[in-house]
C-alpha cells in the first residue's frame, strides 16, 4: 500500500471523462493525453470508453459539470479575529458527497465574477448543512462576507483536498497519528471520523496554530481519539511527534500548512521511517477543473500535476 | 544463481520460462489473468504448412516439450482446410492446466494474477519489476513476452470495440508492456490502409449450439465448410485481419469451422443475425469473443524492437519473444522466439556469446526476415507465420519447408544444434 502512484481523483465518477478529456489533457488516459495506443494502469472502467458513450449520448444529456447553488449561510461562530465558523445548507446528494474525508466546494458571493471563487474544505456535515471554517486572509475570502452579504453561491463536490487519501480509506485496525494545527483542524475532523469508523487506533496532536484556539476537540474526544494538546506544534508538537514515533503508528496524517507538513517529513528521515503520510493539499486553486493551472506543482522527478484532481504522495512534491 | 523473470504466460512466455529452466537457471513466470497460454487459450490450430517444419525444428533443438504436449492433447490430427495441409488442432479446452503442469515439473514458479505495473531500472539493466499489489521481484534477467492484444482503449480505438475476449482486460486490469516501461520506442504494426493494429483474424461459436447434424460432421471430420449466402459475404473486411495466411479469396466465399473443442470460425467477427441464417447455425451463439457478433480483439500495438538474439534493442538484460518480438502470427511462432529469447536471457547472465539461429533452418531465416521487413513500412503492413503469405512462399522457395522428421533433424544437426535447448549452461 506504501506506493500511490498519480492518479486523477474524480476518475470513472460522474465527472469522468471531464473537460480535459475533450482535448487530449486527460491526466490518465494515454489515449486521451493524445499518445496513439494504450498505455495506463487503470483497472477500472477504462476512460476512452466512458468518453466514446458520453459523445455518442451527448446529444440529450450535456449536464453542467458540478451544481452551483446560491444557499444562505450563518456565522455559528467566530473563532478568532477574522475567522469564522460558518454553517449553509445543501441538497441532500451534495451532502452526501461532502461527507467524505478531503473533500471542498468553492464559495463566491452571488453578485461576484467566477474568478472570485476560493475552496474551502469541508468540516463536518449534518442533516444537510454542510460546515466550514474561513479566515479573512485575502481579496476572495474578503468579498464572501462585504457589504454584509448573508447569500453564497457553493459549487462543488470536489474531492482531492488532502494527498494519500486513498491510505485514509483503506486502512483499517491500524495506529494512526493525526496531526492538526491551526487551520489543518477543519479538514482533519472528516478524515478522524473516516478513520475511527475503520476502527483505527487515533493518537491526535493539535496545535491552536494562528487561530490560537483548538476547536475540534470535543468532536474528536466524542469519537474516541486519544488527545494531546500542545501549546505550540513547533516548540513542544514536534518533539511529542518524536516519542509517539516510538510506537510505529501505521499512517500519519497531516493537516495543517505545508511547513508542518515538511517539519514531519523532516522528523521521519531523521529517524530513518517509512512510514506513508497523508497530507491536507493546500495548493491555492481557481477552477477545480484542472484547466486554469493554478494548483500546479512539480513533483521531485519532474512532472508538472494540477493537484485540484491529481493524488500523488506528498513526499513527491518535496525537492530532492 | 542465475534468476530469470519472464512477464507475460501466453505461449511465448511458457516457452521462454521452460527454455530457461532448462538451461539450469531459476524460473519466475509472471502472468495478469488467471490462466496460462494468453491468446493460446482460443487458437488451437498448428503443425499446419510450414508450422510443420518449425515445430520440429524445435523439437530437433531439445525444446519440443510443448508441441509434445499440443500432440497429446489435439482432437484432430493431419486435417486439411483451404490452403492448409497436414494441420493438427489442439483442444483448446484442456490444454492449460497441461503445460502448467509441464512447467511445474521444471520447477518454475508461476504467479497468476500478477500484473507488471511497474520496473525498476539502472542505466540499460532491469533491475526488478513491480506487481499491481507492490511486490517488487527482483531478477538477473528479464523476459517481456506481454503479447500485443488490446487493452480495450485500442480495441475501441483501432478496432470495433471490446467485444470480451479471453484476455479479460476489464477484469484482471489492462495489459502493460514491460519494454514501454523501460522507455523503449515500440513499433506498431499496421493495416493495409496504413491505420494502426490488426483485428484477430477468428472466432469461436459453442458447440453445443450448433445444428446436431453439423455438430457431428464437424467432431468427425474436425473441419466444416459453409458456403455463405450472396447477399451476407463481406469481400472487404479481409485486409483489417491478423492473418494473413487465411486472407483467400475461399474464406470470403465460405465459412470455415474447426472443431478445436469449440467449433473455431476462420473471420474475425460475422454479425449474429446474418450468422444464423446460414443452415446449421440457427440457434448459434459465440464462445470468444463473447461479442463475436462485433468485433475481435486488436492485436499489434506496441512491438519491442530487438535484435536476432531477441535481446530488446537499448536495454541489456531485456530479452523478448512472441508478438512482443516480431509480426509474427501463431502459437508456433511464439513457442519458436520464446525458447530463443529463454535461451539467451540466461546466456546474458552468464557472461556467454548469444544464441543467433543459422539460416539454414527455417526458425532461423524466419527471425531474421521478419526483422528486416519490419525495417521497411510495407513490411508493418504484412504478418508473418510459416503457415502462409509471404513467409510460407518464401519457405518452399528456400526448401526449408519439409515434413520429414530425418531431413530436419540432419538439418539442425548440421547447424550445430541439436538438443541445444537440451543443455544445461549453468
Ligand atoms: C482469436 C485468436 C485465434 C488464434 N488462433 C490461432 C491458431 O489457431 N493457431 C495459431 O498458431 N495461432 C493462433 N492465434 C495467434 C496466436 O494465439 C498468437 O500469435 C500467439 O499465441 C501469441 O503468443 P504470445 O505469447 O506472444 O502473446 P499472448 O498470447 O498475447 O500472451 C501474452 C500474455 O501476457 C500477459 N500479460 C500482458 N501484460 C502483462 C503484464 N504487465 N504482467 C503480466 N502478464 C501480462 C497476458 O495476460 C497474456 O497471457 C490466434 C489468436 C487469436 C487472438
Ligand atoms: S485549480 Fe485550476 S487547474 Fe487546478
């Protein structure tokens, strides 16, 4: 299981083959990236044939990419200056969708240009009310709450918001080390409750981070995860992170900003571990699509991916 | 220890593995379905024309144990088809777990359900591959005989679609070719209109659905002929098949059934409706392809360039055999390049001078030929067996057709050969 090779998230979902796939961009199909035979490792549904159908039907069935719908959002909560728990309510089957540990929607107010859109991941989902927390960092994130708007317009589901997920489905009766710092707390709850749910053994270290407040404790407390709070992840986080090491947790997950995530590596070479890493993918992103390049990286041989659909291991992304 | 990985279990894959383990080395065969023989597990058909002369060329050379096996087990022997003599035909439905067990006898470790996704590479050396579930089998050397069929996006692509052959690409994962994992240029053959790959050239209806009458008939005498009504022939689709050899103007004009245990259609797909208006075959149904109705598996994509010895040009310890190797059509031909191609991945190991088959034999003017008209477009547009077409003319041309066992042995015997494969080089 320790080698995730690339591959597209959405692959064989309902939003495969996509826009890429129209002109021979598709990250996975050789065939489709404009190569003149066969040459994937995919043992699913194989995408050229998905996409041969879809032509021959597309006359009756062109359905929009992904929803976008204008919902109402409350602020539940302010967390600290200028970030906010935020609660919206979805339909049911977008729901269902963002119950799932990496996934995000992008957020705009409705009066906003589409290039306004931010993503935002997802936090807990209830009922049909989806929760997110957002910090008033820049321009985009500014605009959601200017001139006291109360509407978004949410579209969505995305999926790949953290790299290794297929590691947090997979795994089951494992030691896990969860990692959450600051802003890393939304996106880490889903990935605990997945987690726990697989019957996971969760050592959790949290960090109040820039928020300067731990707010998914008591969830994470509820489910069962063996907590340990520190005042600051650098100073006292790291050297914890070395002593639970000892016990040779099965998967690690960090949630947090790419320092943390390096800091982590950094601690694994040091001790000479092999341990797999799952990591909250914090690539700023415009379209989800894979068309704008925002989200690009290189990974360490060279390959340029558009994270917002491709997973890779993040350890792929650290220069050599 | 000398250790040799062969990827890929169709006949040339079996040969290859056998070949090897019989020079003294240690045996792994890596095989994606559950099943051995690859496309072998529908053909059926060999000892027919020049196939004759090949066969027991190898078995002169020592590494005849699979047309021993394919003896024992055929259903008909010394059966003539248009434009086909003395042809035997194995049966199809019994013939794996057979040469499994052969190889077992050799010590060969066979892992099934073992896909290649992956290799790990210095410089031109293969240092070891990596299955889909992450093993990493580490070897001296390595043996890419992964065939050339599909996977479906170039059955679609280049054919009429998957229509569900005995290759099971959707179930067991597509195939993957260990010489584009190692980087190397593949060559694609091609259609007469220049267009890529070429549809398998036949396909099988169940037995049991056949009218009694024709059942019989055919069990008897192993061979059927039916003449097909005017208004359904199809003279066109003849230049997109495989094979040529049976690319007549006979095959147009008639149906042609063997009995190879199932009852083996001689065209590469016949549309159901018009199948079942010809007398005896009302309530027909296919066997392989399940959509025989459609279309055939696409064969050709990705053909690794190599030397005489079989040794992938660009890489070291890479050798390569069957479909993989050369244009080749035929169990035959795959047994022949395999037990080359097995031979010298172990010589490679040991530091010995390559295996090159003389010309004075018909394994060795085949590979040779065949190699120097894939140099030359027209000749990506040709397929090449000893059974006929070019090659077949070529071989009585040369006298190097002959079904006599005496005046084929003298022959190997005085290349230097005999029971060469027979011999244990470590
Ligand atoms: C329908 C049909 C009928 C035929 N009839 C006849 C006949 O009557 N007589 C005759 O002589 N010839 C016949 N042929 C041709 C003959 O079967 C082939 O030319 C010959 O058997 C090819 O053997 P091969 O070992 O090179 O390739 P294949 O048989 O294609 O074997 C390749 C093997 O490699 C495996 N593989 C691929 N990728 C990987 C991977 N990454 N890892 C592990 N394993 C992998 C595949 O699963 C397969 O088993 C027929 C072919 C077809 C399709
Ligand atoms: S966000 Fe536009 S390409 Fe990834």
């Amino acid at each position: 299981m320790k080698n995730l090779s690339l591959y597209c998230i959405d692959i064989n979902s309902r939003y495969c083959p996509c826009l890429l796939a129209e002109t021979n961009h598709c990250v996975f199909c050789s065939q489709l990236k404009g190569e003149e035979s066969c040459n994937c490792n995919w043992q699913g549904v194989c995408v050229l044939y998905e996409q041969h159908w879809q032509k021959k039907n597309s006359a009756h069935t062109k359905e929009p990419l992904r929803s976008e719908i204008t919902t109402k959002f409350s602020i539940t909560e302010e967390l600290a200056k200028d970030i906010y728990l935020l609660k919206f309510s979805v339909p049911q089957e977008l729901a269902k969708e963002l119950n799932k540990p990496g996934a995000f929607v992008f957020l705009r107010a409705p009066g906003d240009e589409h290039f306004c859109r931010f993503p935002v991941g997802v936090m807990k989902v209830s009922e049909n009310e989806a929760y997110v927390v957002i910090e008033k960092i820049g321009p985009k994130s500014t605009r959601l709450f200017f001139n006291n708007n109360t509407e978004l317009v949410v579209r969505g589901p995305y999926h790949n918001g953290m790299f290794g997920q297929p590691w947090i489905d997979k795994i089951t009766g494992g030691k896990i080390l969860l990692i959450a710092g600051g802003m890393g707390q939304p996106p880490a709850l889903p990935a605990a409750i997945k987690l726990s749910q697989n019957h996971n053994k969760i050592v959790a270290v949290l960090a109040p981070g820039k928020v300067g407040h731990i707010f998914i404790a008591k969830e994470l407390a509820n489910l069962g995860i063996d907590l340990r709070p520190v005042v600051s992840m650098r100073k006292n986080g790291l050297p914890l992170l070395k002593e639970l090491l000892i016990e040779k947790p099965d998967l690690i997950v960090s949630a947090g900003p790419d320092e943390q995530h390096y800091a982590i590596v950094n601690v694994l070479q040091d001790q000479g571990l092999d341990i797999p890493m799952a990591a909250t993918n914090n690539a700023p992103m415009c379209c989800g699509e894979g068309i704008c390049g925002s989200c690009i990286k290189e990974t360490n041989d060279n390959k340029k991916i558009r994270t917002c659909k491709v997973q890779t291991d993040f350890t792929y992304l650290i220069p050599y | 220890m000398v250790k040799i990985v062969v990827v890929g279990g169709g006949w040339a894959g079996c040969a290859a593995a056998l070949a090897a383990a019989k020079c003294g080395a240690d045996v792994v065969l890596l095989e994606r379905t559950d099943l051995l023989l690859g496309t072998g597990l529908v053909g059926g058909i060999f000892r027919n024309n020049g196939r004759y002369t090949a066969a027991e060329e190898a078995i002169a050379m020592g590494g005849g144990d699979m047309f021993v096996a394919m003896d024992a087990n055929a259903r008909h022997k010394d059966i003539k088809f248009p434009g086909h003599n003395h042809a035997s035909l194995y049966d199809v439905t019994t013939m794996e777990p057979l040469i499994r067990k052969v190889l077992q006898n050799y010590g060969i470790v066979i892992k099934t359900k073992a896909r290649v996704v992956d290799i790990i590479k210095y410089g031109k050396k293969v240092q070891g591959v990596i299955l889909d579930n992450g093993e990493i089998t580490t070897g001296d050397a390595f043996v890419d005989t992964t065939g050339s069929a599909g996977p479906m996006g170039n059955c679609l692509r280049y054919g009429n679609g998957c229509a569900m052959c005995i290759l099971r690409c959707p179930s067991f994962g597509p195939r993957i070719s260990l010489t584009a994992l190692a980087e190397i240029k593949e060559i694609m053959g091609q259609k007469m209109d220049g267009t890529y790959g070429a549809m398998s050239g036949s396909c099988k209806i169940n037995k049991d659905s056949l009218g009694e009458e024709l059942r019989v008939k055919l069990e008897k005498e192993g061979v059927a002929v039916l003449p097909i009504p005017e208004n359904i022939q199809r003279k066109s689709s003849l230049g997109k098949k495989a094979c040529s050899q049976y690319a007549l103007p006979e095959y147009a004009a008639n149906l042609i059934l063997l009995d190879t245990g199932h009852a083996k259609l001689m065209t590469s797909y016949f549309p159901l409706d018009d199948l079942r208006t010809i007398p005896g075959l009302e309530s027909a149904r296919y066997e392989d392809p399940y959509a025989g109705g459609i279309g055939n598996s696409m064969r050709y994509l990705g053909i690794a360039p190599s030397n005489n010895s079989l040794q992938v040009l660009g890489m070291d310890n890479l050798f390569c055999a069957g479909e993989k190797s050369l244009i080749l059509v035929g169990h035959t031909e795959a047994v022949v390049t395999g037990l080359l191609c097995g031979h010298n991945a172990v010589r490679y190991c040991l530091d010995m001078q390559y295996l090159e088959l003389p010309r004075t034999i018909a394994c060795g003017d085949f590979i040779m030929f065949v190699h120097e008209c894939m140099n030359q477009d027209e000749g990506l547009k040709l397929r090449y067996t000893f059974a006929g077409a070019a090659y077949f003319e070529r071989m009585k041309n040369l006298s190097l057709y002959s079904t006599s066992r005496a005046e084929i042995s003298a022959r190997v015997a005085e290349a230097g050969l005999t029971d060469i494969y027979n011999t244990c080089l470590i």
